[in-house]
C-alpha cells in the first residue's frame, strides 16, 4: 500500500469502502457521500432498485423478488459488479457538477491492514466505474490516525483501535509507519450477533435490527448493575409482538466473548512494541475510531481493562475518509529523514 504523500497529493476524491458505510471525500470539496453500504436488487430483472439509505429502511420489509445485498463485508468488496453500481449512483452526478472542467484521474482509498492482494484489486476494480485511471492503496490505520489528529509524523508512539461493523484493527504508529498491528474478525456485527442470540435463547424473542438501540444505551451502563430495559421483538413460538423486560447485566456476560477477543489485540500490539513506545502510550493512551467506538461504555470497559487512558475522536465514524482528505490537500508534513552527509 502506498505511503507517499507525493502520490495522494494528485488524488482527487478519497474512498471509504467500509461495511457499514460507504464514505466519499472530494478534493477541495469535503465529504459528499455518507450512505449505508447497502443496494436493493430485483432478482427478476437484476435491476437495482435503491441503493444507501432507501435501500437500508428495506432491509427485512421486501418481498421474495426483492433482496437487499451487502457488495462489501469488513471493508473489503466482495461483489465488485454491485459495489461497481452502487458506488456510481451515489457518486456519480455529485462527481460531475464538482469536476465538470477537470477530469479525475486519480482516486485514494483506504483499505484494512494487512489486506490481501486479491482485496486490493478488489477495491482498484471497483474504483476504476468511477472513471479513475489510478488508485492509491492506503492502509486504514494510518488514515484513521490521521482523521483523529494524532500525530503520526512524529517520533512517538501513538495507538489507534478502529472499531468497525466486522472487525476491529488496533496499531501503534511512529515516524508515519506502522511497528504493530493486529486484527481481530469482531466488530459491532458481532456484538449485536451475540444480544441476539442471548435474547433468542433466554427469552424467546427475535429481535429486529431497530430493537438494539435501547439495549446500546444501557448495556455498558456500569452503575445501573441488575436495570432492566424493555424490548420489543417477535415471539419465536407464535411470531407474534412481544414486549420483554431484559436484564442488561445478563446481557453484558453474553458478549463477554467477542469483547475479549477485542482485548486480546490490545495486549498482542503491546507486548510487539519496544518498551520506549509502550512508555510513551502510558502517558498518551488510546485513540477510538470508527463507527462502534460510539457504543456507550466501549472506552470505559477498555480504560478498566487495559489502565490508560481511552479517548474518542470528535468524529470517530469519518476518521479513515477525512484523515484521507487531509493527505490529499497537503495537510500532513512528514519529518524529512535524510541521510547525514560525512
């Protein structure tokens, strides 16, 4: 993946590709696109129906002929002909009133660590429906590092976790690069997979994807201990609406699982790093980002478990596109490391 700000300095838009969200930055512009990564397909036709938005207040309301389809799985594009169709009907119009005069020619997208070659060319052939003759590969990590403001240019040792949809990725940076990393296949899917599955097997209830929003706001919520918060879901037996009291202490053990799997990374990317960083990162801590860093608890279980301090950024769910944007328009200056003459 490149690094050379030379390179992303003749981009002109910047590509998140998450799996939640698809996010689009124009140069000079700002942020254009927002939109669930989401499209409504008629499985008669093969025609697309809606794509973003629309197309997530249809998910589990359409009939048989009408499927709701995710083109891209833990940022990486695993239908490059719908992620293809999607992306051009979000962006197409808004990428021609914006460059109308000056063609675009070059695209940056960020893309998870370690991301394999076959998901890179995923992501370069997706790219290439929006008209571009060449993509810039970037490591999402060193975008999202970037988007919180940390500086990552600088001989100290910053932490960054980027909580996503389908999996979290955490790292710790200096001089620009990367000296650990890891990734963990667990994200907010996973943690909502889990309440699920507890609601399933202890009350009986299938829950809607909407019914989770009451249980995110008291889940982590410590001082509540045994609180007990409604839910509305379908009743396994009869399928008809049924309202339950949950126990969000109960809940809070059933994702014990995919949380400590979480802090598991953090303990792998610490014990990878020289003990001068690790030091550094007791003073400065841990920066969240990404879409699930916005969980309610999520930095208060991580700061009890790890013992630094947890921060999350002003705009955790942007940071990749943004921290993207800002190396395009010239906003980061790296350290010049020349060789010392004799």
């Amino acid at each position: 993946m490149t690094l050379s700000l030379d390179q992303l300095s003749r981009c002109t838009v910047a590509v998140d590709l998450g799996a939640a969200r698809t996010r689009v930055y124009l140069k000079d512009t700002g942020l254009v696109v927002d939109e669930p990564s989401l499209a409504a397909v008629n499985t008669r036709t093969g025609s697309l129906i809606a794509v973003g938005s629309l197309a997530e207040g249809m998910a589990g309301r359409t009939p048989h002929h009408i499927k709701v389809v995710r083109p891209i799985s833990g940022g990486t594009v695993v239908d490059i002909d719908m992620a293809q169709r999607m992306l051009r009907f979000l962006v197409g119009n808004k990428l021609r009133r914006a460059w109308r005069r000056k063609p675009m020619v070059r695209a940056a997208v960020c893309l998870p660590h370690d991301a394999e070659p076959i998901a890179q060319r995923a992501a370069m052939e997706t790219l290439s429906a929006l008209g571009t003759r060449r993509v810039e590969l970037v490591d999402t990590l060193i975008a999202a590092a970037v988007g919180c403001g940390l500086p990552v240019e600088q001989p100290e040792a910053t932490m960054i976790m980027v909580c996503g949809a389908a999996s979290t990725q955490v790292a710790v940076l200096s001089l620009g690069a990367i000296v650990a990393a890891e990734k963990v296949q667990v994200g907010g899917d996973a943690i909502d997979y889990a309440v699920v599955q507890h609601l399933r097997s202890e009350h009986e209830l299938m829950l809607p994807s909407q019914g989770l929003h009451p249980l995110h706001l008291a889940l982590f919520d410590r001082s509540a201990g045994g609180m007990e918060t409604e839910v509305r879901g379908r009743d396994v037996a009869t399928g008809l609406s049924r309202t339950v009291l949950v126990n969000t202490a109960h809940v809070r053990e059933a994702i014990q699982t995919p949380l400590t799997a979480v802090l598991d990374a953090i303990g792998r990317v610490l014990r990878d790093c020289p003990p001068d960083l690790v030091a550094d990162l007791a003073e400065r801590g841990v920066m969240l980002a990404g879409g699930s860093a916005m969980l309610p608890g999520l930095d208060t279980m991580i700061e009890e478990a790890t013992g630094m301090v947890v921060r999350i950024a002003e705009h955790p769910d942007v940071c990749s596109v943004m921290g993207l944007g800002a190396m395009m328009e010239g906003k980061v200056r790296p350290m010049h490391l020349d060789p010392l003459m004799d």
